[in-house]
C-alpha cells in the first residue's frame, strides 16, 4: 500500500514499449499530450523488454513528466534465500479458480488474484521453482490429452506468465487518474493500479493492441511450431501460437473489463474493440490531432505543378515488417519506370529490426534503386516534407497515422494502404469533412501494382494533386487541431480527478 506522505501525482501514464524510449506516432502522441498540458503533473511506468538492450531518451521531456519507472518484463526474476514458501492448498484451488474464468474467456476476478500476489501467497520465486506450482502446471498440461510436447509447453507458459507474474506485485506510482496507452501488460498494470487504488483507469487505443499482436504471433518464427508445419503453406497457427494469442485476448477484456472510460481514434477502432469484449457504452471516438504551425506553409503556395519533371516520394515510418517497406519499394519501381528523374526517402529508425532492414536494402538492391532509394534512419520530418510531392503508407496494420495528418497539413497528397483511419484522414469522415474532396489515394493492403499506380496518379497529374494538396490542408485545419485534442483531455482528467475512490 501506499504510504500517506507519498507524492501523488495528476495522471500516470503506463506504457509498454513507447514513450521516452522508442519514437514513433504513439509516442510523439504522448510528448505532445504531456507538453500540452503543463498545469498537471504526469508520472509514468515505461515497459521495456529486458535491461540488455540501452534504454535511452528519444525526447526531451517536459518540466511536468517526472519520476519515471522502468519494468523490464523478460529479465530473470531475483529469487529470494527462501523461495518456495509453502502455498495453502486454499490459495492453490484460487489460482484453478482463476485459470478456469480464463478457460471460459471470463475476465475473472483480478481482485482476488492481485491480493494473492501482493502478500505474498504466491512469491515469484515458488511460482517459477517450487512444487506445488509445477504439479498445478502438469495439470493444466493434461498430458492424457495433450498432443504438444511438454517441454514446448513449459516453455512457452514460462514465458506468457512470468510478465504477468512480475506485474502483479508491482509497487505503482500514487495518482489520482491511471492512464493506460494500451491493453496488453500496460492494461494489466492499469487493472493492478484499478484493484489497488480504487482510483479511475482510463484506456486509449491507437491501435488495437489485440489485433496487432495476431499479426505479429502468425508471422513470427520465435513461437514454435511443429517442424513439419513449416514446410506447408496454410494459414492454420500451431497450438503454441494460439496459446500466446488467447493470453493477449484475455489481457484485453481485463482491461475493458476494469477501465472507467475506452478511448479510440475512428469507428473502425471502436467495432473491432466491441468484438474483444469492450461494453460499447464505455467508448469514445477521440482522433488525434497535430500541430500546424511546424507544418502549414512548409510547401510554397506558388510552387509550379504543371511545370514540374523532377519528382520525390517520401515513406515515413520504423522499417519493420508490420509499416511493409518491401510492397512500398516494388511500388517504387513501378513509379521509377514512367518517371526519370525520381528521388525516394524512407524515413525511420532501421535498428529495431535488423534483420528486415537488411531484407529491404537486398531487396533496393536486387530492383536496381539504388541511386533512387535512400535510407535516411531517424530524421526531422519536417526538413524533408517541403521537397516531396507524395508521402506513402503501405503499413498492413495502422490506426490514425500521424504522417497522413502531418504530409496533408503540409500541402501534400498520400497515397496509403485501406487500414486504420486512412480512408477517412484522405477521403473525409462527415459529411463536411467529405465536401472537401480527397487529399490522397487509398490502395490495397500489400499491392505494389496498386501502390505504384496510384502515387503515378498523382505526380502525372498536377491539377488533381493541387486539388488534393488544398483538401489536404483544410481538412487537418478544420478537423485535426492538436489544440483541440489536448482540450478534450484536460476535461477528461480533470473530471476524473475530482472523482471519490470508486468502490
């Protein structure tokens, strides 16, 4: 529990794998939240995956953003000279008890579960180690049924739980408001600090954290499949792979479950959250917003469309496979065939997966691009958008990307694949905001053909790409105020804030 003279902070933010450490569109979100709202104190717990890899500022944080605490989920746990404190055979049958809510897609009763953990009656150290918790193990394995290795099963189980283990016990900063930026570990300290505190949780989805981490388990070799299964084509995930899928789904109706209020960016967010058990009276549709003053006036008004016959693409975004660099380079060279003097830029950081980035540099290669394509790493947008004619978005999985709002703002026209909020950021979400006509072209998921045609669309056509760079602009002016988000927040808080404890 917390102690009286503790400082209690405004809001705490709980994080997982953004904000200060990893730059990217949710975390300028967060800078820009916290900078906008100077007359409240944040605090926030940034979850990282282990203390191996150099966690380092990618901001310069705000005078009101104090007191940061960092969780490193994949870190060995420090087990104690006497671990294995005997368990009551009562605390045993509520661990079944909860497993079996879990079993049934319940949310089960976490109040019950963070009590066990925070005194004590399950120490890391027995739940990792100790007897009792491993015949609870052999026994959710049912190996009279169970097909799948148990040693693939001990594993993979070892590596779902311990993160929720280390969080349940977690010590969290005193606040009057907890906001988590996600489901995931992030929702479950936002469920701990719920349980804990009495105090509101608030939940904001950019991306649907759920869907994103399906993605990510179908397409990731570090999830074991049987060997035979990985020389045959079919869309069928092995038993491990539903095993860390249904972990996430069952993170995500916890959060739902315990949150207050559910914040999205567009409708789409909202249908596919009702879909993972979210009560849709508990969500509103919040989009984001921007700055303008770092982008209206970044392209000349006067800048000559019909005249022109040099032409650059830009590409913003983490080169990792979920942004698909690789249907955006095949675009390229599409577009690099009709048009001569053509520069590209793929703008974002290339070191959080290494591997994929050196599949698109052979890639570039194997295309012949190389004096077209550059890969600039981490830069200043705002330096590069006043040269480009088109930004480009070919990501298989987005929610509201701040590129779109920020390429627009500056007076120039997207191409973008049909996820997330794309089509109502180029192509209008009201009926107003459709009055304005389109300020981009929306493509196929993964069409390269599709991709290239369309950005061709647009530099071949400099009337419509002038139309489309003035829709561009009135639509974030009118629709997309950073200002304005940062207002709807403040009321947010604030009338949280003044709320009792909650039952």
């Amino acid at each position: 529990m917390h102690s009286k003279d503790e400082k209690k902070y405004d809001v705490c933010l709980l994080l997982e794998g953004t904000y200060p450490f990893v730059a990217g569109g949710v975390s300028s979100w967060v800078h820009n939240l916290i900078k906008g709202m100077p007359e409240l104190t944040f605090t926030a717990v940034c979850i990282l995956a282990t203390s191996k890899e150099k966690a380092e500022y990618r901001y310069e944080v705000p005078d009101n953003f104090v007191d940061l605490k960092v969780v490193y989920i994949h870190d060995p746990i420090e087990v104690s000279k006497n671990p294995f404190k005997k368990i009551s055979a009562k605390n045993i049958e509520r661990m079944k008890k909860f497993h079996k809510h879990l079993d049934n897609e319940s949310a089960g009763n976490m109040t019950e579960m963070v009590d066990l953990f925070r005194n004590k009656k399950f120490p890391l150290g027995e739940l990792m180690h100790g007897k009792k918790a491993w015949d609870l193990l052999v026994e959710r394995y049912n190996v009279d049924h169970n097909k799948e290795s148990f040693i693939d099963y001990f594993w993979t189980y070892r590596f779902t739980h311990l993160p929720i283990f280390k969080m349940l016990p977690l010590d969290l900063p005193k606040a009057k408001v907890y906001h988590t930026i996600s489901t995931g570990y992030a929702g479950l300290l936002g469920v701990v600090a719920r349980v804990m505190t009495g105090r509101p949780l608030l939940l904001t989805e950019h991306g649907i954290y759920v869907k994103e981490r399906k993605i990510e388990i179908s397409q990731a070799e570090w999830v074991y499949r049987k060997q035979d299964e990985r020389f045959r084509v079919d869309s069928k995930l092995g038993a491990f792979q539903t095993f860390w899928i249904r972990m996430f789904e069952q993170l995500g109706k916890m959060c739902y479950n315990y949150s207050s209020e559910i914040y999205t960016l567009y409708e789409g967010n909202k249908e596919l959250e009702i879909l993972e058990g979210a009560d849709p009276d508990k969500i509103k549709i919040i989009p984001n917003g921007i700055s303008l003053d770092a982008f209206l006036g970044l392209k000349s008004e006067d800048h000559d469309y019909k005249g022109q016959t040099e032409f650059a693409v830009g590409f913003v975004g983490r080169v990792v496979p979920i942004k698909d660099v690789k249907t955006f380079l095949r675009a390229c060279k599409i577009v690099a065939l009709k048009i001569d003097k053509l520069k590209v830029y793929i703008m974002g950081p290339t070191e959080e997966d290494e591997e994929y980035y050196e599949e698109c540099v052979n890639l570039m290669k194997l295309l012949h691009l190389e004096d077209i394509v550059e890969f600039t790493g981490k830069v200043k947008v705002t330096d590069y958008l006043p040269n480009l004619d088109v930004i480009v978005l070919t990501s298989i999985s987005e929610a509201q990307p701040l590129v779109i709002m920020e390429a627009n703002c500056a007076g120039i026209p997207a191409v973008a694949s049909d996820v997330g909020s794309c089509r109502e950021l180029l192509e209008g979400r009201t009926v107003s905001d459709k009055s304005l006509g389109p300020s981009g072209i929306v493509t196929k998921v993964a069409d390269p053909v599709g991709t290239g045609e369309a950005i061709l669309t647009i530099l071949q056509k400099p009337v419509l790409r002038k139309k489309m760079s003035l829709a561009g602009i009135e639509r974030v002016k009118t629709f997309y105020r950073e200002s304005d988000l940062n207002e709807t927040y403040l009321k947010i808080y604030r009338k949280f804030m003044k709320m009792d404890d909650l039952e």
